[in-house]
C-alpha cells in the first residue's frame, strides 16, 4: 500500500470550527477535569529501533497510556463507550494473560492491544503502527465485480450478455439485490453483478432461475498516481484532475493555489468534471473556496460550515496535531496562523487548568439554502476506493452546495468511508513505541446528512458504478460530448 494513503490527514476542515467569526457560529464549550501528560509525537528511533521486549510494568504503562490517550484525546471516546469498551476488563484481560515477571514479546503486546480495542474503534483513521506492521480499527469494503450484468424488466432482473459459465441469456436473477450495482455504460436499466468485501474473494454463489452458479470476481482497480492536477476543456465541458488535497512542495502548492482560484474558468460550462479517484485527502479549504465561489463570487470560506463539528482539545493533542500541521499544510496561510494561535490560546488554558476541552460549534445559518448559483451547470465526480477524508469531502461540498439546484453526479467506486472523524494526531506509547493514531474532530453530522454514505469502511456510493475501463463511457452518458471523449481516451 502506499504509505501516503496512510496519511489520511484532514486539517482543512478545523480551518472553520477554530477561525470562523464568533458572529457566524454558535459554540458550546465543555470542560472536563482530566490531568495533562507528555507523550511522545515524534518517533525516537534510538530508543525504539533495537527494543523488541519490555517488562510487565512497562506493558501495563503503555496500556494505561493508550487508554488515557482515548479519553483525554480522541473524539471518538464516547462512540466507543456506546460500544462496549469497558477499559477496567481490558486492563483485567492483560494482566491475567501476561505474567508480572515475565519480558514480553512488544509484538505480541501490539496484536493483543488492536484485538482488544477494535470492537470499540469504529474509525477508518485510526490506527496502530509497530515495526511496518499496520492495522486500521475498520477494514475498507471494496467493489469486485463478475462480467454478468442483468437488465431491470418491471420488479425483476435478468442475464443479457453471453458468458463462459452459460447461464442462459434472458435467465431470472434469484438472489439477494445487494449484489446489483447499477451499471448504466452498459444499457440503461443496466446492473453488475458483484460484491462489497474487505477481503480478497474469488467468487460468488449466485442464482439464476432457481440454480446456483459460481461467479469468478475480479477486484476493481483503484488509482495511484503522483500528485497531479491539469484541465481539459471543451466548449460544453471542462475536466479537472484533482487527486491531492495535501502538498508536498512548492510546486504542489501552487496546484492547490490555482484550483482554489480558478471557479470563474468553469461558470458557462455546461459540465464539470472532477477526477478525484486516488484523492486520500488533506487540506479542503482548498476545494471549500472553489465550490463557494463557483456558487457566488462573493462567498467567502469563512460564510460557511458544512455542519456540527465536535473538537476534542488536550494538553497531548494539541502538541500532536501542530505537530503535523507544520509539516503538512501552508503555515503562511492566514488560516493556519489563525489556528495556530486559536491553538495556542487554548493550550495555556489547559496548562494553567488540567483538563480537555470539547468545542461543539454549528452554523448559525445551517439551514442557509444555496437556491441561486452562478454555476448552472451538472457536475461529475469521478471516485474510487482511494478517494478519502477531505478527498470524500468534495464530494459532500459539492452535494450541500449544488445538490439543491443542479445535478451532481458520482460516477465510479464507492470511496474509503474515512470520513466519520478527522484531524490526526499521531502518538508513541513511551516504553514500547508503538504508533498510535487517533482524531480530534468528530465530522459525523457532516457525513450522516448525505444520502451517499453508507458508514465508516464502506463510503460514499456512486450514481453510476463504472470500473476504469467503462469510466469514459458512463461520462459520456451524461455530457454526450464527443469532443470531451475523444480527449479522455488518453486520460482515463
């Protein structure tokens, strides 16, 4: 896997619940007691690289600290609570397995903490990391698909394509609907057969006219490229690569820079299309401006918050998220340096007071309706299962602010469902420097107003399901627009 889709990082989306004026939101402000303690943000490879062993007290140290780790740090503490997690047991459940005299094996310690915690941890973000070992608490479902489609006739389904496994063209589909994903590049009323899975599957069992066939699948395959941004662009269209929300230079930088301010380009266009696929997130102010001025001109970021947000502030994430701001977003953005110091504010409360935080702040204006754009014209979003965090984000931006005027349509693979809680911070368990990574923003309002997302893991579904290879022709369904296809071939 790419190690730059373990980022995930999603700093854009705190811009406005810490820098929006106080007029425009309303916040609540709850204070709980809790003590302040130093952990470690940053990977000391002298004291970790050689360690592979620690003793009983060390473990129960390490345990103790990614315990308090979730109740002082992560927004997701009290979903996981509602789940079950009862950290007493689970203190109880190591110390009866483990000898009090005994070295203990740090990789067995790491196996034993993610099986204990993931029934709780309902979260794509977070993660444990020890010695290029990786679990995420929630596993991605992906799309395989088999090369039987079915067309809808009244309430039923039936095969229409010729297959090595002769099923009968015109034979009824008998099976559970969950396995049709409709597939319009291949006919209108068009479905796949296929299947949402975490896990590598070579086949399905599925019935046509009351008899089982064994369906071979083939996983869909996702996009991974390099950063890349660049426009096509013909009279009725306008595509737009855009598969970072993060930079990595100057250079990366300016793309994100000229997205952001480019909105007046696309005004006459009767489509845009946006290819997010491979987009694992980052910064969405970026895209925030973009979609707010291709509404209005005069839309400002600062005019609008997609919804209840829920921060979790204290003394260890603070430290953990600037952090990670530095190395990853423009700190000489006004908006940084407004956080930055919305930061900075609430850390000398919390060292002058042991405690967190929670800043619960909502819109004002939530129910704003976006009912007279600028932009009147349809617009695509090209997705994949890499598409994640903020890269899922464009795709609700552009359902909350154009979904009550125009059309919006997602073509391609459900995304990665990393969408739920944002704003990472990473942390090292002092004895055996396991890498744990947990948010301090709790989005899930945000996420749960679209008819899209169907959960953490599974993400945000498309209109139309389409692998790569069919992906020029479920655009042109849309835009019949023979220039832009014809441009597309060298693209997609």
């Amino acid at each position: 896997m790419n190690k730059k889709l373990l980022i995930f990082i999603s700093v854009g989306l705190v811009f406005l619940s810490l820098s929006c004026k106080a007029k425009e939101l309303e916040k609540n402000i709850i204070s709980i007691p809790i003590e302040n303690r130093k952990i470690p943000y940053k990977y000391e490879a002298n004291k970790y690289q050689y360690k592979k062993e620690f003793s009983f007290k060390e473990m129960m140290e390490d345990l103790d600290t990614f315990i308090y780790l979730l109740e002082s740090s992560y927004a997701g503490y009290e979903d996981a609570l509602s789940r079950g997690m009862d950290v007493k047991k689970i203190k109880n459940q190591f110390q009866s397995k483990y000898g009090k005299d005994e070295k203990i094996q740090i990789d067995d310690f790491y196996e034993t903490l993610y099986a204990a915690f993931i029934p709780y941890i309902q979260d794509c973000h977070a993660n444990l990391n020890y010695n290029e070992k990786y679990n995420a608490f929630i596993k991605d479902q992906q799309i395989f698909f088999s090369d039987i489609y079915v067309k809808k006739r009244d309430s039923f389904y039936f095969v229409i394509n010729q297959n090595q496994l002769k099923i009968p063209a015109d034979a009824k589909f008998n099976d559970d609907e969950k396995y049709l994903f409709y597939y319009p590049a291949k006919g209108q009323d068009v479905y796949r057969i296929g299947y949402l899975q975490a896990e590598n599957k070579e086949s399905i069992s599925i019935k046509f006219d009351n008899q089982k066939y064994e369906l071979p699948l083939k996983k869909a395959e996702n996009v991974d490229e390099p950063c890349l941004y660049f426009v096509k662009s013909t009279d009725k269209s306008s595509y737009i690569k855009y598969n970072r929300c993060e930079f990595e230079n100057e250079t990366e930088l300016n793309y994100q820079k000229a997205f952001s301010n480019s909105s007046k380009d696309y005004k006459d266009k009767e489509f845009l299309i946006f290819d997010l696929r491979g987009n694992y997130g980052g910064d969405n102010y970026y895209e925030k401006k973009f979609f707010l001025e291709l509404y209005n001109e005069n839309m400002k970021t600062s005019d609008f918050l997609q919804g209840e947000t829920r921060n979790i502030y204290s003394y260890a994430n603070i430290k953990a998220f600037r952090h990670l701001i530095y190395i990853y977003t423009d700190v000489k953005s006004p908006q940084i340096k407004e956080m930055l110091n919305d930061l900075k504010a609430y850390e000398k409360i919390i060292k002058r007071k042991p405690q967190k935080i929670i800043e619960i702040s909502e819109n004002k204006d939530s129910d704003i309706s976006f009912d007279n754009p600028d932009f009147k014209g349809k617009i695509i979003l090209l997705t994949d299962k890499n598409v994640a965090s903020s890269g899922e984000d464009f795709v609700l931006l552009a359902d909350k602010i154009f979904g009550e005027t125009t059309e919006v349509i997602q073509i391609g693979q459900n995304t990665s469902g990393c969408i739920l809680y944002g704003n990472i911070c990473d942390f090292y368990l002092p004895n055996s420097g396991i890498k744990c990574r947990l948010n301090l923003t709790d989005f899930s309002s945000i996420a749960k107003q679209s008819k899209r997302f169907h959960g953490e893991g599974n993400g945000l579904y498309p209109d139309y399901w389409s692998t790569n290879e069919d992906l020029n022709d479920s655009i042109f369904l849309v835009t019949k627009d023979q220039q832009m296809y014809e441009l597309l071939k060298d693209v997609l």
